[in-house]
C-alpha cells in the first residue's frame, strides 16, 4: 500500500508541476484568463464548431463552469458563438482570428514543455507511460 501512496502522491506532485509550468509558459499569452481557459482554447482549435455540452463532457467540468470560461472567452474577443444550423437551440463554438493565433502559439509551448517533461525517455518508454496513464485513467472513470 505505501508504494501506491507514493504513486499518488508522484502522480500529484507532477499533476501540480505541470499546471505551474503551464500557467508560468501561457500566462502572457493569455493575460486575466487562467490555464484552463487556454486548455479551451486548444480544445476548440482542434475541434472546432463544437458545443459547450461536449466541452463540458470531455473536459469533466458542470456546465455553469463551462459556461462561465466560455464567457471569458467570447469577451476577451478569442471565441465565437454561431447558432447551430442543425437544432438552433444549441450553438457551435469557433475560434476567432484571434483566437487561432493565441491557441498556435499555445500548441508551440504546450509541446516544449512536454519536450522538457520527457527529456530522457526513448520513444518506447513514452509509449509504454501513455499505455499506462491512458488504463488508470480508464480505472477510474469505469468504477464512477
């Protein structure tokens, strides 16, 4: 049982690393808005005309959250709304020009600090991590 406190706690320690790397790296990018707000950003860049329901699912957050960041978003003039042809009672969401060139500059230091955070490990090693990541966090979500 120690060896897996030890783990969770590893886990933790590189969890808040991680989040202060982020933050320290986006944070004049993305001046009054907070890491997750970049995290949505980049999300939207990759799957853009989606919906505030399917962020809140991916990203595991209540839509009064999702809303709120998204919001921030709209008014710092980096996402727009367009009502969804399909059903408007939903609205798809989209970058605004803006917005790509933040969410570009943002993939750039989101890879360097996965660079730094890897150095060391053989592409082997990096497979085999995101195998086990990918099966704890599959552990977890299925025992909800």
């Amino acid at each position: 049982m120690e060896q897996t406190q030890d783990l969770l706690d590893q886990l933790q320690q590189l969890t808040a690393e991680l989040r202060g790397q982020f933050f320290l790296q986006l944070g004049p990018e993305l001046p009054g808005l907070t890491a997750m707000h970049g995290r949505l950003l980049l999300v939207i860049a990759s799957q853009s005309g989606t919906t505030a329901q399917q962020l809140a699912e991916l990203l595991r957050r209540d839509k009064a959250q999702m809303t709120r960041l998204l919001n921030d978003l709209q008014q710092a003039a980096l996402v727009k709304r367009q009502t969804d042809p399909k059903d408007a009672r939903r609205q798809l969401l989209y970058l605004s020009e803006q917005g790509m060139q933040i969410a570009a500059g943002l993939k750039t230091k989101k890879r360097q600090i996965a660079s730094k955070m890897l150095n060391g490990l053989t592409t082997e090693q990096q497979g085999q991590m995101a195998g086990l990541l990918k099966l704890m966090y599959q552990n977890l979500v299925g025992s909800a």
